[in-house]
C-alpha cells in the first residue's frame, strides 16, 4: 500500500520554498525568519531574525503574512507559532538557573 501522507522533510521542504517567497519582504525592513522545525503533528515552528526578533509588528507579520502563504503553500500545515531561543533553550533544559 502506498501512502499518500507527504513525509515530514517534503513538509519542510515546501514549508521553506513558502518562506524564500517571503524572505525578500522581511529583509527589505532588515530582518528574517528561520524555520525551527516542523512537528509531527504539523505545526511550523519559526524564529524572528534581525529586525523581526524586536518589532512590535511580528506578531501580526506571522498571523496575517507568513501564517496566511505557509497554509496556503502546504494545506498540510495545522498552525504556524514563533518561537524565541529561550524558549529553546528551557526544552533542553538549558535555560537561566539550569
């Protein structure tokens, strides 16, 4: 039986072909976004870069720009959360006062 379900690095491939179309917007105004991961359960995990990591406007560039084109590309996709390092770093247990 062949399975129809894209596997996780297609996923991750589609996902980042999505964010290089927005790659050129987020760097006009100096900043960027890296893809964390994508995970089991489909769910895009991104980290503002440069300019996006400190604007008050990333939450509203993530629901209404990269959020809208990542579902749109890859229907797959079940919601798109950012992420910062910290946050990282306390689910390997790597945080402040580990």
């Amino acid at each position: 039986m062949i399975s129809i379900e894209p596997t996780m690095s297609d996923l991750h491939r589609r996902v980042e072909e999505a964010l290089a179309q927005l790659r050129p917007y987020l760097e006009a105004d100096n900043g960027d976004v890296a893809l964390v991961e994508v995970t089991p359960d489909h769910i895009v995990r991104l980290r503002f870069l440069g300019a996006c990591s400190s604007c008050s406007m990333s939450a509203m560039t993530l629901k209404a720009g990269i959020e809208q084109t990542i579902l749109r590309m890859v229907p797959e996709i079940r919601q798109v959360v950012a992420v910062e390092e910290d946050d990282e770093l306390k689910e390997w247990g790597l945080g402040a006062g580990s």
